[in-house]
C-alpha cells in the first residue's frame, strides 16, 4: 500500500520534472546568436569631402544669406567629418530630379555589397538562410527590397521575408527582435537582417531650417548581419542577445512630431528634426530603461541606488526613482555602450543621462565623424569601432541604445562570446582615431559666406572653383 502511495506521488513529479526540462531545452533552442555581420564602405568617387559639400550648399538657389550661415554653423559643430558618403545623384547635381533607377542603384550597393561579403566570410550559402528581415524607412518599392534579394540570389522558396519601412533610426533592433521572435518558432534557422537607408530620392531641396539638418547630418551607409538559433553553430557566433526592450513614443504629440517627414511651403519633401528631439529622445530613454534596469544591473545596485535616493529625497511616491538622475552606475551591468551616432546633441544627451565619460562615448562620436548619421546602420559602424580597437572581450555585455522616427526608443543587451578583433571597414582609418579635432573645416575654407558686408544674393559663383 506504501509503495503504491509512493508511486502515485512520484509520477506527477516526474511529468513536472520532465516538463521542465522540456522547457528549458525549448528555450536554449530560442536564443539568439550573432554570427557576424558586414558595415558598407561606400565607394570614394561618393565621398562628401568639405568641397564637394560646398558645391551641393551653393547651387541651391533658394538660400539666402541667412540660410548659408545656419547651414555653415550646423556644419562645423555637427560633429561630422569630411570622410563620409552621400548618393551619387546628390554629388552629380541630380538631387531634385533623382529616378527611381537611382534609387535602386544606391539599395543594390549597399544590400548586394554586404551580403556578397557575409555570405563568403561565413561560407553559408544564400539557399541556406531561412529568414530574411530588410529595412530602409523611405524606400518602399514594389516588389519589395527582400523580394529583390531574394531574386538575385536566388533563394529557397519557404524562406520567410520581411520588409520593414518607416521604422526610423531604430528600425536595425525592430529587426533583430522580429528574428527573436521568429526563432521561437523556427528551431535550428539562420537569419539576415538587412538594415540602411535610402537618401538619393530625398534629398531636402527648399530653405526651411528644421528640414536642411537632415541634409547636415544624414549619410549612406548599412549593414547585414546573420543570425542563429541553430545550438550547433554557437561557437561559430561573436555574440548572444541577452535583453530585448522596446518603447514606443508615439502617443506623445510632441514626441510624434518631432522627427517627422513633410513637405514645406514650397513643396520640397524632407525630414524636419524640430527642437523638441532631445527632449522626446530623453523621455523615450527614460521610459525603456525603466523596465531594462531590473533586468540588465546586479540587485546590489539597485539597492544601494534605492538608498542613495531614498536619503536624498529623490524617492516618488510609488517609491521609484529617476533612473537617469546620475545616482545609477550603470558600468555595474554593462562594460560597452554602443549608443546610436544620430547627432552630437543626441550622443551628449545619452552620455549625461547615463553618467558616461568620454571613454564610452568615443565610439559613438567617431562614427558620426568618420560616417555620418546612417540611419539603421548606425549602431554596427559604432560596434565596429570598438571591435577595431579590440575593446570587445569574452563576457562583456554591451548595450545598444537606438532612437528613431514615431517616437522610439528600442535597446538590446549582447554578451560577447569570444574576443573581438576584426579591423572590418574601420580598417584604413582605425589608427588615426581618435582625431585631434571633431570640427568640420568647412568654415576655414568658406567663411567668406558669414561675411555680414556681402550682398549674397548678387554675388557671381562663375569663377569659385567649387561650381
């Protein structure tokens, strides 16, 4: 009778043991690894040096004197450099009757660039991938950009494709998370996330000053980057997500509007960035870190912060704490902060919330420099930094702080498998970074346009050089 009672008490927790173990065997199944993943280096005939800026500035007939002062100043203190990259029809004087040629020409190279690289640097094949995620904000053709990969490289039939537009500068994590999901569903796969930015057909023409900083600011660029669930491969990989969490804005008025594209009076289409971005970017940061911290820095900090504030008189009463009040040291959680390059403002503001030195910040601040704003690749040029200065060692956690267009705030966790070392498309310039000086030349060249005495309007261009 004993051991028949003893035998019922053992089968449902055998059933509950086996449970478990199902469940965590599902769960290992549903992590997600980083392979690798491959930066576009634009080529040099499409290099926007200080002259080739002052060109595209001064053939744009619908400035006026102030106009040129705003954009010299925006220039000089953007933080960007005169090595980065913009469309071939901008350079050629082309930017306010761009094709839809032109517009597949400046995708094909960044998308078959990269994935021509990723697939030979990793020997997977095309017909191998499973999924495939492409996003670019403001280029939606039809057939889709992952129909045009797919075509190209002819692959399978069941693969699963997504094209993601008007998702902004974070469109890259929007991404990644919609292969994390997938990946619970989809055991052993493999995965491409495709990410840049389409700027040849948008190109801001008119005058109005909320809309000319994205002429300032934005760059070409993007990145792929193959991803696994496959626990076979998982030696193979450089990094494993860790945290996942996404924030949207959008609700928010002000938020909404403030980065947003429209058309002026004139009826140029651009992107305004208006002065309520760092305001919007702060508060979306605020809310998304909120529910990161419990989960991303050791229990100890967030007492010994919960004290600080609590004696402080910080504490609301919900008993909460401002997260980017200063008090919270986030390097307790995360060695790397791989924050998105979108503008100096931006990378200022995430630093001082965040309580970062410039050590931190340095890999954000070269990438704007060396590349510009790339949108949705930003971040992998930023990561790229750090691996090209073998900053990026087994077992650091890094944290991708990305913000875009809706508002959003959408931010991972990684942890490096092995040690990081490749040069990738930092490669020809790594050594010479951190530079002496961030200011653009561009005022030591062309000053003259700040002259208060000159009648702009009547002033011939025929003999600069730069026409």
């Amino acid at each position: 009778m004993d051991t028949h009672v003893l035998l019922l008490c053992l089968v449902p927790l055998c059933y509950s043991f086996f449970s478990l173990f199902k469940l965590i065997l599902r769960r290992r199944g549903q992590s997600c690894y980083m392979l690798t993943y491959e930066c576009y280096k634009p080529k040099e005939e499409t290099k926007l040096d200080t002259d080739s800026a002052a060109r595209i500035v001064l053939r744009n007939r619908n400035l006026g004197l102030e106009e040129y002062r705003f954009l010299l100043k925006t220039i000089v203190s953007s933080g960007i450099g005169e090595n980065t990259y913009c469309p071939r029809s901008v350079l050629e004087g082309r930017e306010e009757s761009t094709t839809l040629e032109d517009a597949y020409e400046e995708m094909d190279e960044i998308m078959f660039d990269t994935l021509d690289k990723l697939f030979a640097k990793t020997g997977f094949s095309p017909s191998d991938i499973d999924i495939l995620v492409v996003n670019v904000s403001l280029f939606a053709p039809s057939p889709s950009l992952t129909s045009r990969i797919v075509n190209r490289y002819r692959m399978r039939q069941d693969i699963k494709t997504f094209n993601l537009a008007g998702m902004g500068c974070s469109a890259s994590v929007v991404g990644i998370d919609l292969v994390q999901q997938l990946f619970k569903s989809y055991r052993n796969s493999l995965a491409i996330v495709v990410s840049t930015e389409s700027f040849a057909p948008n190109w801001y023409c008119g005058k109005e000053r909320n809309m000319m900083l994205s002429n300032c600011l934005f760059r070409s660029g993007g990145c792929s980057m193959l991803f696994t669930n496959n626990l076979s491969l998982r030696k193979r990989a450089i990094m494993k997500l860790k945290l996942m969490e996404r924030t949207q804005f959008g609700a928010n008025d002000e938020a909404y509007e403030c980065c947003i594209q429209v058309e002026d009076e004139q009826g140029f289409r651009g992107f305004c960035l208006t002065k309520n971005l760092v305001k919007a970017a702060a508060q979306a940061l605020t809310m998304n870190l909120q529910d990161m911290v419990p989960k991303m820095l050791p229990l100890w900090e967030l007492l010994r912060c919960f004290t600080v504030s609590l004696r402080h008189g910080k504490m609301k009463k919900d008993l909460t704490f401002n997260i980017l009040d200063g008090d919270l040291n986030f390097k307790t959680g995360i060695e790397h902060f791989c924050v998105h390059p979108g503008g100096r403002a931006v990378i200022d503001g995430v630093g001082k919330g965040l309580g970062l030195n410039e050590y931190d910040l340095e890999p954000a601040r070269m990438a704007l420099h060396r590349w510009g704003n790339t949108s949705a690749g930003g971040l992998w040029y930023v990561l790229g930094y750090m691996e090209a200065k073998k900053r990026l060692k087994k077992g650091d956690r890094i944290l991708m702080i990305s913000l875009g267009a809706g508002f959003k705030c959408n931010n991972c966790v990684w942890e490096v498998t092995r040690d990081l070392e490749d040069v990738n498309v930092w490669e020809d310039c790594v050594d010479s970074y951190p530079p002496k000086s961030l200011n653009n030349p561009f005022k030591e060249k062309y000053n003259w346009i700040h002259d208060e005495s000159l009648n702009f309007a009547r002033f011939d261009f025929s003999n600069l050089s730069i026409n």
